[in-house]
C-alpha cells in the first residue's frame, strides 16, 4: 500500500511546486507593460500586479448594478476622439495629431453637443492640418465634418475654444491660411493637374505684389478670382461663371471684382 501512494506523490509534486503567477522564477521583471489595469512582465508573461486606485469614483447609475465604492481604476482617456474621425477616412497621423490637441484644451472634462465638443474636435483638426502642411479652409473643415452639421459660427466657437485653452508653447498662431492653399484647395475640387494648379499659383504670385485690393480681400475670394481668370484665360468659355461660383462658395460679384483687379494689373506689367 505504501508504495502505490508513493506513485501519488511523484506525480503531485511537481504542481505542488509550480509558480503562481507573479512569483519569484528568475526573471527579474525589468520590461512590464499594464493591460487592463494588469502589470505584466513583457519577459516572461507573469502577471505582477494589479492596478489600484482610492480615488472617489462619482460616476453611478441607478441601472448599473456595479459597486459604487469600487477602486479599479477607469479606462485610458487618452483615445478620446479616435472614434469621432476614423469614419471619416482621415489619415491616421492626422487624426493623432488632433486628438492630441483636443486632450490639452479640454483638460480631461468631457465635452457633449455640437456646439462644445464637435466644434472644438474640427478646430482642432483644422490645426492639424496646418500643423502638417497641408492647411484646409474653414469650408473644406465643413465639408469634411458635415456629417456633423456644424455650421459657422460653431466652427468658430470651436477655433476660440482651442485659442483660449491650447498650451501657449502649440504657436497655433504661427501659421496662417494664405490664397496659395486656397487655389490649390480648389484647384483639387475642380479636378485640375498639377500643371495647372501650378499655373494658377504662379498667375497669383505675378499680380500679389502689385496691388493693394489682394491684401485687403479674403484669402478665399481672392483664389476665386485667380483661379476663374486662369481658367478663363487657358480655357475660354470652359467654366461658366454661376456654376463656378456655386462650386466654390464665392459670389459672382467677387469673382468679378477679383478678376477686373488681375487684368488691371497685367495691363500695368
């Protein structure tokens, strides 16, 4: 008898041995990472410890049958507007820049409705944009979030909002959206090369610094003018002047107004 229960013995052991998870096994445990509220040796996959916190937790609904008084410690909120723009087939580093901005100008509160928290997620996409080079007008960022039918003044709202809120050393300031990313901007909608897009630019740089009206006028009106004058120009009759308009969101009267001032100067030059 005393031998068959030896035969139980050798075979207990061995588990009776084993490491519990998070236990000394030789591994120093110098490369962790915490999933889940979980620190984890990235070595050897042992699960050291987990992440408390005694902080009051106000958040409970009637409805959630969780306990109240628990310590766990909430979920990142880091990722706070991923969900916002990935429908929106924007580039990834695009979208990280934005919320990274929007993390800083809110602080951790949570903003809710159109008028707070999507007016501030297009101003801070409108700064990322212009932080990548690639500066979008008020209009395209419209167009671009229409699903979520801000209209100007909250757009506005929103650029304010990041200008009073962002960490001074951003510079948001420091960039400026010029007619030159307008003609390109449009000279894109209008489906025009490359050639042509460039074409336009170098017709703007040739009348800029010989009239006053360019300096006055808004950075969109004026790439109206220029853009329908080289198509004009290239292209007669190809580009009727009301569909045109429309297209852009530029009045007739300013396109006009523009173009009178660009032959005015060429006949100068």
């Amino acid at each position: 008898m005393t031998d068959h229960f030896d035969v139980f013995n050798t075979l207990v052991e061995p588990c009776a041995t084993a490491e519990l998870p998070g236990t000394t096994t030789g591994c120093p445990h110098t490369s962790t990472c915490v999933d889940n509220n979980v620190v984890i040796c990235l070595l050897c996959g042992a699960e050291i410890e987990t992440v408390q916190t005694f902080e009051r937790e106000w958040r409970n609904y009637q409805s959630d049958k969780s306990n109240p008084t628990r310590c766990v410690a909430r979920k990142a909120t880091g990722l706070v507007i991923m969900k916002d723009l990935e429908s929106m087939g924007l580039g990834e580093h695009i979208i990280s820049i934005a919320n990274s901005l929007y993390v800083q100008v809110t602080k951790g509160k949570i903003k809710r409705g159109k008028s707070s928290r999507k007016a501030i997620i297009a101003a801070c996409l409108f700064h990322a944009y212009k932080r990548v080079g690639t500066p979008k007008s008020c209009d395209m960022m419209r167009e671009i979030m229409k699903d979520t039918n801000l209209d100007k003044s909250d757009f506005l709202h929103g650029i304010k909002q990041v200008a009073l809120n962002l960490d001074k050393s951003e510079n948001v300031h420091t960039t400026y959206i010029t007619p030159v990313d307008i003609i390109r901007e449009m000279m894109t909608l209008l489906n025009a090369t490359p050639q042509q897009c460039e074409g336009a630019i170098t017709l703007f740089n040739t009348i800029s610094p010989h009239t006053k009206l360019f300096r006055e006028s808004r950075p969109q009106s004026v790439a109206a003018g220029i853009v329908f004058h080289y198509i004009e120009s290239t292209n007669p009759g190809s580009s009727p002047i009301k569909p045109f308009s429309k297209k852009v969101k530029i009045s007739e009267l300013t396109v006009n107004k523009i173009r009178a001032e660009i032959r005015r100067v060429q006949a100068l030059l």
